[in-house]
C-alpha cells in the first residue's frame, strides 16, 4: 500500500469512527438531560437551541487521542525526544479538556450558565500555564521568540508570554463557540494551516496532532451543521485554543498565531471594544451585540452566511500565516 493510499484509508477509518461514536453518544446525552442552556442576554434566536445536547467535545477529545496514539504508533515516532515533544504538546490539551469538561457539567447540573467561578478558572489556567512553561524550559532549554526569523531572548517574560497565550487563546476560542459550525470551521482551518508549517519545518508530532484534530471536527461538523444536534461545549472550545498554542509553541510560530488564529482574535477586540465604547459613551454601544457574530446575526445574517464568510475570513488570514511561517521563519 501506498503512502497517499495509507492516509486516505486513516481519513475514512478515522472519520467513521468518530461519526460512530456520536451516533451512540448522542441519545446518551440526550437520555441523561445533558441539554444546553442559552443565555438569558443572547440573541432572542438562540432560545430555540435551549435543550440541544452538549459536551460533544469529549467526542472530540477521544477521537484525538486515539488518532494521535495510532498515527504516532504507525509512524513509528516513539523515540526518547520526539515521545517527549508529543507529551509536551498533549497533556495541556487534556488539562484543558478537564477544565472544559467540568465547567460543562457545573452548566448542565445546575441548569444556567455558571460554571466554573472565573477567578477559580483563571487560577488553574495560571498554574497549567506556568507548568507548561517549566516543561518548556525542560525539552528546549531556550527563552527565545522568533520574531521573523530573528531568535530573540526575552528571559522570563518568555513564561509571561506563554501565559497570556494559553489563557488569552482558549477564552478566544471559547468565546467564537458562539453559533453553529463556527468554531469548527475556523479551527479545522487553522489546524490544517499548522499542520502544513509542521510538515516544512519537519516536526512530526505537530503534524499528526493538526492531522488527528481535523479529522475529529470533520466528523463533529455532520452533527454541528446546518443546524446543531450537539454543541461541543467549553471542553471542545477550550481544548481547541490549547491546541493551537501549544503548536505554534513546539514550532516557534507564536507571533503568527495573529494570522492564523485571526477570527478568535477579532472576537475578543470586538469585546473589548464593546465594554471601552460602553463605558467611553456612558452606555451607548459600539456593536448591537458581542461576539462580533452575534452582531452580524442581529444585523440580519444567517448563522451560515457567517460561518461561510468568517471561514473565508480565516483562510485568507491562515495562508498569509503560512506564506510568512515558510518565508521567514
């Protein structure tokens, strides 16, 4: 068998998979009353969805694993270094997957929208990071940041920085989890746009890891659209936002994470401009609503209509990304 013909076999093996696994899932969700609570100050539209099942993002989670596992394994990718380098980039996934899982479930028990306290959140966030960091020290031994082809040493702030992103990125993605498909789209997007500065730069574990997650959303994106069986929840979005970092980390790329993580920026600065504006013009309001998406949907557009335009979006912004991951970095 051929290389193309192995990967195309992996695809359709992989995907199915998944494909099975919510199929048995979903009526498990659904017998356990495992239904999503819309909130109260969200767009009148959304009340419909209240009920539809959530944490599908533990399908995701598994699906990636198990992938990750059989692709490293098939591979032959187990030697000392590189087996480390696929932990570094694992376990916080999975850290935050748990996080993820339990905010879920406080959301789903206590049937609202408080999870997690935010300042208990952050605080583990925090120390995940700082753990991160120390680990990074370990395998790399560098506090370096590659700033367009330029190695530069920051010292500890190196550490600060590894902490803005793990946390600024995973309330991102969090907060792009907004409507139907969105996340996924942009994220398979982005997870392919690494997967290919993976493949340049020759780093396997990301590689297979961009690989694994794609096709644990192309099997997720047949139940999240065109209108949701089953919502990914915040373990899917936070482990999503990790994930990203966590590559962009093992193939020094951080600063393109601008790029290639685009929408989940422009999500937050539209948040951010929201409460500036707000507080700027005692009361007025910049957006009719925040996430920008929930602006374009009280503006009149279908939640597919931002889905299609923010992807484009999105793969417009990954390939600058990656034309700049190869040219100059």
């Amino acid at each position: 068998m051929t290389f193309n013909s192995l990967i195309l076999l992996d695809c359709i093996l992989f995907v199915s998979f998944g494909i099975l696994l919510y199929l048995y899932f979903l009526p498990l969700l659904k017998r356990l009353n495992f239904g999503q609570n819309v909130r109260a100050l969200g767009p009148k539209e959304h009340f419909k969805k209240s009920g539809t099942p959530t944490m599908g993002g533990i399908i995701i989670l598994i699906c990636v694993l198990i992938f990750y596992s059989l692709l490293l394994i098939e591979f032959k990718y187990f030697y000392h270094v590189e087996l480390l380098k696929c932990l570094f980039l694992i376990i916080p996934i999975i850290l935050y997957g748990i996080i993820g899982f339990v905010d879920d479930y406080l959301i789903v028990i206590k049937h609202n929208n408080d999870g997690i306290k935010p300042t208990l959140k952050f605080i583990i966030q925090l120390v995940i990071s700082v753990i991160v960091y120390f680990c990074y020290l370990t395998i790399f031994k560098s506090n370096e940041i590659n700033f367009f082809g330029i190695m530069v040493d920051i010292k500890f702030l190196y550490g600060l920085f590894i902490i803005f992103l793990l946390v600024g990125v995973t309330n991102a993605t969090n907060l792009t989890d907004g409507i139907d498909g969105l996340l996924s789209i942009c994220s398979i997007i982005s997870y392919l746009g690494f997967g290919i500065l993976g493949i340049y730069k020759g780093e396997l574990s990301v590689v297979v890891f961009s690989f694994s997650v794609v096709l644990a959303l192309c099997s997720f994106l047949l139940f999240n659209l065109p209108t949701a069986k089953l919502f990914m929840g915040n373990i899917g979005s936070l482990l999503l936002g990790s994930g990203l970092v966590m590559m962009s980390i093992i193939l020094h790329v951080e600063i393109l994470l601008i790029f290639i993580g685009f929408v989940y920026f422009m999500e937050v600065v539209s948040v951010i401009l929201q409460v500036w504006f707000f507080k700027k013009k005692n009361g007025e309001r910049l957006f009719k609503m925040t996430p920008i998406h929930h602006h374009l949907e009280l503006s009149g557009f279908s939640e597919i209509e931002i889905d299609i335009a923010f992807g484009v979006l999105q793969l417009i912004m990954t390939v600058i990304g990656v034309w700049l991951g190869i040219m100059f970095f």
